[in-house]
C-alpha cells in the first residue's frame, strides 16, 4: 500500500514539477498532455506504471483498469507496452480461469480522450483480433465505474471498437456506487500484498 501511494505521489510531484517548467496551455492541450505523459514516463520505470494501472485482483479472474493512472503516462511511444502488458493479464486469467471480468475506472474519461488515446485503442483492439482466442467470448461482465456524464456521446465514438457480444455485458456503476466498490477492489489487493510480503 504504501510502495503504491509513494507511486502515486511521485506521479503528482512530476505533474506539478512539469506545468511550473511549462506554462498550462488552454489550447492545444492534447499535445502539452502527452508531453507532460512523456516526461512523467521517462522519471518512473514502466513496468511500475504498467503494474499500477491494469492489474489482475488476486486469486480471481478479475482484471482492473485506472484510467486515471493511464492517463498520466500513456503517450505513442509506450502504447506497445501498455497494449502487451493487457494482453498478459487477459492470457494468464483465460488460461487459469478459462474467462476474465472486466473493472474499468473512468473517473475523468472524456470525449477528447477518446480521440487523444484513439491509435492506442485502436491497437488494443488489433491486437485482440488478431488473436485466436476469441477475448469477446471469454470476457463474463465488463464493469464500468465512474461513468461519464457524456457517455452516450463517448459511446458513439467507441462503438466501432466494442464487440456486440460485449456491449450485452457491460454494467454501468454511478459516481456513489463507484465509491463504495473501487476501495473495495483495492482492499483485497492490498491484503494479498500484505500476506505475500509477510511469507518473504
């Protein structure tokens, strides 16, 4: 818990560090953002970020994506990385579990984020189809977290990338919802931590 909210700090501290180097732009944001996401992916190893953001709950077949933490350092150069790191959490809990269970926090997740992150969906989503295994079919529910108050309109953008089969399956949580079930997801993360660091 602690190695993860020292994570998270040095995240802001970088944010914070960048925009008093680099004047907040009100136009052209999407290129000062993935500047910023650079900068911030160049000062912390990777695979800390990776792990932060898309991770598998312990002993479950459920996998977490924080957009929030993405959104930090996701930028062209690290989209690879990013897309084959999901794809390993995606493999190990099919091949364990024989399905997966989406958690996906959208707290922040907009309309321009969809066409700022639109090449790395769009690689995401090749990578899936290029794949024998069929994700769509594997996938039990998709859990969506913090929805968008403009998600209709998201929806739309998205609606190319999504599989039918998907879209049958997703469940929708409001902001209140989100609270109580987010911290909850967490918990049981940070308990495994705890009991895997105290056999070591």
């Amino acid at each position: 818990m602690e190695r993860t909210n020292h994570l998270f700090q040095t995240i802001e501290d970088l944010k914070t560090q960048y925009y008093e180097q680099n004047e907040k732009k009100f136009i052209f944001k999407r290129k000062q953002k993935l500047d910023c996401a650079e900068a911030i992916s160049s000062h912390i190893e990777l695979q800390k970020l990776l792990d932060a953001t898309i991770f598998i709950i312990p002993n479950t077949s459920h996998i977490f994506f924080n957009y929030p933490t993405f959104k930090t350092f996701a930028h062209p150069g690290v989209y690879d990385a990013i897309v084959q790191h999901a794809m390993t959490q995606l493999n190990y809990c099919i091949d364990k579990y024989g399905s997966y269970e989406m958690h996906i926090n959208l707290d922040t997740f907009s309309v321009s984020a969809v066409e700022r992150y639109n090449e790395g969906i769009r690689l995401y989503c090749n990578e899936c189809l290029k794949s024998q295994c069929e994700y769509y079919s594997k996938i039990t529910n998709m859990h969506m977290y913090n929805v968008p108050s403009l998600i209709d309109a998201i929806a739309k953008l998205l609606d190319g990338f999504i599989h039918p089969e998907i879209k049958t399956k997703i469940i929708k949580y409001t902001r209140e919802e989100s609270n109580i079930v987010i911290p909850q997801l967490y918990a049981m993360l940070h308990n495994s931590c705890d009991k895997i660091e105290q056999t070591i």
